[in-house]
C-alpha cells in the first residue's frame, strides 16, 4: 500500500495481535548485519553521506537559471528533463515527496521545465499538466517564489511580485524586519533577491504560458487595519520608491548586500550548503555585473555541478537530479553513533577514522549567529561539507552525543573540542528555554507578514526536537543539574501537545518529536514514570500499525487526521523505539517493533524507505535521508540487543 492510496481512517492504532510475532533471525544477527552494511558505505576519509531527495522545482529552477544565464549545455539539460519527466503523475502533477498530494507551484515549475527542454504544449503529459493547473487556479496563484522565477523568464510581470527593498541591508539588529529577523536559510535568500528584485531583469523564453494561465482577476487587498493589508500597501510605494530615476541610497544599498554575500560564500563555492540562496545570490552577483569567469561565480557555479545524482540507466536514458542540500556531517555523526549502540569497540578503526574526520569538521569561524549572542566563542559542527557561517545547534548536540563515546589516542584532543561545543551550544538557548537550529532567539513573527514569504518557516524559534537533543546531550555531559539543561526540560514538559505526543520541526513529525524528546527527559532525570512520559508512551502504543512498525505521513503537517498515522518505514519505527526503550517498556509494542524491523530488513543488511521522513519546512518542503532508514533501526536494535545482554540474555 503506498501513502498516496492509504486514508488516515485506514490505519489501525490499537486493534493489534494479542500475541507478539517472532522474527525469522535473531535480532543479534540482524544487528551484527546492519554494522556490516553500514561499514561497506563508510569514506576511505571516514565520513558517510547519503542521497538527500527532495522534489523536482530543484530541477526545473536549475534548468531556469542556466537559460538566464546563457549556459545551457543540451544534453545536460535533457537529463534533468527526463527526471522530471520521469516524477510525473499520471494525472499529469508533481508533488512535494511520494505519495503527496499534487502542488501547484511544483506542477507549474516542472510544465515550464520541460517547456523549456522542448516538450511541446500538446503533448499528452503536458496537456495533462496544463489542464490540473489551470484547474486548480492556474499560474495566478502559484507561489511568489515560482512567480519571481517566472518573471526571470519573461513569463509573468515583475509589478506583479512582492518587491523586498535592498535598502532593508541598512537596518540595525534590534529594528523590525532586519535581516537578522530571518532564519539564515531565509536571511541568505532574501539578501540576493533584494538585489535581484531591485534589479528586475528578463532574459525570455521561445514559449508563452497561456496554457497555464487562466486570467483570473487577482485577489483584492487584505483589510487596511490588518497586518497583511499594511505591508500590501506599503509594497507599492517601494516600489515607486525603486524607480526615482536619482536613487544614491538604492545604488549604496546594493553595493553593500553583495559585499554581505560575498562575505558568506563557502569554501565549495556555495551559500550555506543549500540550494536557494546559492542559486539567487549566482543571479544577484551576475545582475550586479559580476561576469561567470569572476572567481566567485566561476566557484558558485562548479560547486552546484556537485550536486547533481547522475543516474545512467532511467526509463528513458540517463537522467539526472540535484540534491538541495548534502548531509555529510549529521550523516557521520548519526553513523558514528549507530556504530556505538551496536556494540561496536570504541576504538575501532572505522569510529576513529570518523572522529577524526568530524573534529576536523568543528566550526571555529565566526558567523551570523553572534548577532545575538556576540560574545560566545564558536564551536559547533553544521550539516555539510563546505559551511563555516552557520553551524547549528542539532548537528552539534549529535556530534558530542557521538564524539563522547570514542576512545580516542588523544583524549585531550578530544575533550576539548567536546567541552568547547557545550559552552557553544549551552550558550545558544534562546530566553524562553529552548533552543532553535541556527540561531537564539529568533522568534520575531513580523518578518512572516511581509507578502513575500507566503510558504511560511522564515523564523527559527525553539523545537521540541532541537532541545531535546541539546538537552540529552547536556544530561550526557553530566550537566542535567544545569540551570541551561533544566530550563530545556521545562521548556519541554511545557510544550508537550495535548495527546502527549511533540511536535518535530526538522522531521516527520509526531513521531520524530516524540522520539527526540522522551530519550532526553529520562536522560535528564525525568521518571519514565512520570505522567508526561507515560502520556508519551500511551500515544505512542496508540498509533503502532497492524505490522508492528510505525509511520507518520508527511500531510500530518497540514491535516490532523494524519497525525501519527501513516504507512511503516524503517526511521519511523525505529524513532518510536527508541522513545519506547528509554522510557524502560518491556511490552509487546517494543517485541513488535523490533520483529518489524528484523523481517524488513533486507539481505544485505540495509533497509528500504521509499517514503520522505525529514522535514526542510513544514507544510512545504520535505527530505527523504537515504541514511535515516540504515542509522535509526541499527541504533533501536543495538539498544535493545545491549539491554539483553546487559540482563544475562540474548536477542
């Protein structure tokens, strides 16, 4: 059964076998089978890295931005086509993660995509395309993002799309709508379109897109009394303002947001190791005059060629596709850990080799972060290869919480770098108690207002998620009595959700959240007893599926119904363990699982996730891990399997 058929009525939450399954294997073989598949795919330099799979208006904006920029290579182009082609539903749609419901904007990005590589409008898959978008309100009420894309190519107007005045560069920290006010992801977006918006260029496509238009009168303007209206109204005097034929201010403004950007490009080439800003701040520096053979965007452009996946045998040729990010840190320390669940020395080669290659990988730079926290030195790890400005919170709790068990040859080494990222973490809890990705304190809900950020999560408040990691790795350092890891915990306790499960930011979703934040309670000292914990574990024996395992659809961040439900996966399952394990249940739920998990797996050791778990922004941007699905049930058996045998037993 896949997600895209399954309704949430249909998943069973307590009409469960009254006897536990058995295994084919024991579960020590099972275990003793993932290390070795997890040891096949370590580096040579010690680090893993999964494929990071998103969705296709990567691809089509790829395709965009080499037109504007005259560099289109044919046969590459026609890859990416043909992965774009070969995502395509049979109703004629494109969707945010498998199994989704279709998406306007990803639909209309794609039509255009393959319009672009010269699909002709008639054709059958276009037709269809055509046919749902104008449908569903046609290329009028796709995404500001998708509209400003669209306006690159001369296929809708720039007077129709949110302006973000450059002058915003100028504002200090503690004004509204500074800069600092956006989570980094959108803050490194929003710089380089300030310019590209200022700037307003067109390089034309050979098509129109009256296909997918359907000249709907736009939507009036919200209330003037309301926020919305205000900035709504605002936006057409920027934009007046933008077109003053003398404009000192203007050119000064756009002089300093490019020196703001070059100062945050990567050693690959890139702007914080993900696709938006990379791409928008390649447009903003070319439309600033800067030429493709000026090294930052010789870099820029070299460093985006390395993220494509080429695939040599697709149903129509090869293809490829472009990871929006890579994840070889969070990858690493989440490997490294498993490897230590499963019993694995802590000396072993394969556990040096990675700690090794994540101490190299410790942030010492200084980065936007000290906006709010100017005096805190930095310490902490971020998620890819090439990201010295904005490491985070999570990857660093994950990387002590992995670091800490190595037996290293040089302990010293190793200690310091482990006591310096928790002064850095501890230091970043923001002044409610919890802590966010990127950023303290980042709470400001002004900046959602602004028209432009109509697909929401520009802000990095405190996630249940989050702090608990830090939390848990805060206990783990023997700081549970600490005035930061207490205030986590009752930052926690305070925002459990009413059935008692939690909320999960950076994965899907109730189940994520669950699962990060029960292991760090009991961690930190909280009964397994307690009610919030038994409340925890009550929801979650609530929702395991009639197969013993768990699953959590995507649409659970928009729809209630889904909350919890959802067909199995490997990352799922093994997060609801993981809670069930350290809260000390020894039930048939925890039996379950765990058969679940051993009949799953397949010879090779590894597991199979066709389903997204991770999560970029909730209700709009999702991430299937490829390693989530290896990691997280090693990790669920290796804990299971070190109870047994810690009783005298064996699994």
């Amino acid at each position: 059964m896949t997600a895209e058929k399954l309704e949430p009525a249909e998943t069973p939450s307590v009409d469960t076998p009254s006897v536990a399954p058995k295994a084919d294997r024991p579960v020590r073989a099972a275990l003793d089978a993932a290390v070795a598949h997890l040891r096949a795919r370590q580096h040579a330099e010690g680090w893993w890295k999964g494929e990071l799979a998103t969705n296709v208006t990567m691809d089509a904006e790829d395709m965009l931005l080499r037109h504007f920029l005259d560099i289109v290579d044919p046969d590459a182009q026609e890859r990416s086509a043909r992965w774009i082609r070969s995502q395509q539903r049979e109703d004629g749609t494109w969707g945010d993660f498998p199994g989704a419901p279709p998406t306007l904007s990803t639909t209309v990005e794609a039509w255009v995509a393959l319009r672009l590589a010269g699909d002709p409008a008639d054709a059958d898959h276009m037709e269809r395309a055509a046919e749902w978008i104008r449908a569903n309100g046609g290329l009028e009420k796709a995404r500001v993002f998708t509209h400003m894309w669209m306006a690159l190519v001369g296929l809708w107007s720039w007077d129709d799309c949110p302006t973000l005045p450059p002058e915003m560069i100028f504002l200090p920290s503690w004004a509204p709508l500074n800069i600092y006010d956006w989570g980094c992801w959108a803050r490194q977006t929003i710089v380089p379109l300030m310019i590209v918006s200022a700037k307003r260029p067109v390089r034309p496509v050979s098509f129109d897109a009256e296909p997918i238009r359907t000249h709907a009168t736009p939507d009036r303007f919200d209330p003037l009394w309301s926020i919305a209206g205000v900035f709504q109204r605002l936006d057409i005097g920027v934009r007046l303002f933008g077109k003053l034929p003398f404009n000192p201010v203007r050119k000064l403004a756009l002089k300093h947001a490019a020196e703001w950007i070059l100062a945050r490009q990567e050693s690959d080439g890139g702007w914080g190791g993900i696709q938006p800003p990379w791409v928008y701040s390649v447009l903003a520096l070319n439309q600033l005059g800067y030429s493709l053979d000026h090294p930052a965007l010789r870099a820029a452009m070299k460093g985006l060629d390395d993220f494509f996946v080429e695939v040599e045998h697709g149903p129509e040729g090869p293809m490829r596709w472009l990871e929006a990010c890579q994840s070889p840190v969070w990858d690493t320390g989440l490997s490294l850990q498993a490897l230590l669940e499963a019993g694995v020395a802590p000396d072993d080669p394969a556990v040096l080799t990675a700690a090794d290659w994540l101490l190299g990988e410790q942030v010492t730079a200084d980065g936007d972060w000290q906006v709010r926290r100017r005096d805190l030195p930095s310490a902490g790890w971020s998620f890819e290869f090439a990201n010295d400005v904005y490491p985070d919170t999570d990857d660093t709790a994950e990387m002590v919480l992995a670091l800490r068990g190595v037996r290293h040859p040089e302990p010293e080494r190793l200690r310091a770098a482990l006591d310096k990222a928790v002064t850095w973490t501890a230091g970043m809890q923001s002044k409610d108690g919890g802590w966010g990705a990127f950023d303290a304190d980042n709470t400001r809900e002004l900046a959602t207002k602004l028209p432009f950020c109509d697909f929401g999560n520009v802000i990095d408040p405190p996630s249940a998620d989050v702090t608990g990691h830090v939390v848990e790795m805060l206990a783990a350092e023997g700081l549970a009595d600490s005035a930061e890891c207490r205030r986590g915990v009752a930052w926690l306790l305070d925002h459990q959700e009413a059935d008692g499960s939690w909320f999960g930011r950076w994965g899907a979703n109730h189940l994520y959240g669950t699962g990060a934040v029960v292991p760090a309670l009991v961690e930190a000292g909280v009964s397994p007893q307690d009610p919030q914990v038994r409340a925890a574990v009550h929801w979650l024996e609530q929702h395991q599926n009639v197969d013993g395992g768990w699953g959590e659809d995507l649409r659970s961040y928009t729809d209630d119904a889904w909350i919890g439900h959802g067909d199995s996966t490997p990352s799922q399952t093994a997060w609801a363990l993981l809670a069930l394990l350290a809260a000390g249940e020894e039930s048939e739920a925890v039996e379950r699982g765990i058969a679940h998990l051993v009949e799953t797996q397949r010879p090779d050791g590894g597991w199979d996730e066709d389903l997204y778990t991770g999560t970029g922004f909730p209700g709009y941007f999702y991430i299937g891990y490829e390693m989530y699905r290896q990691v997280f049930p090693m990790w669920a058996l290796g804990r299971y399997v070190r109870r047994a045998e810690n009783r005298g037993g064996t699994a």
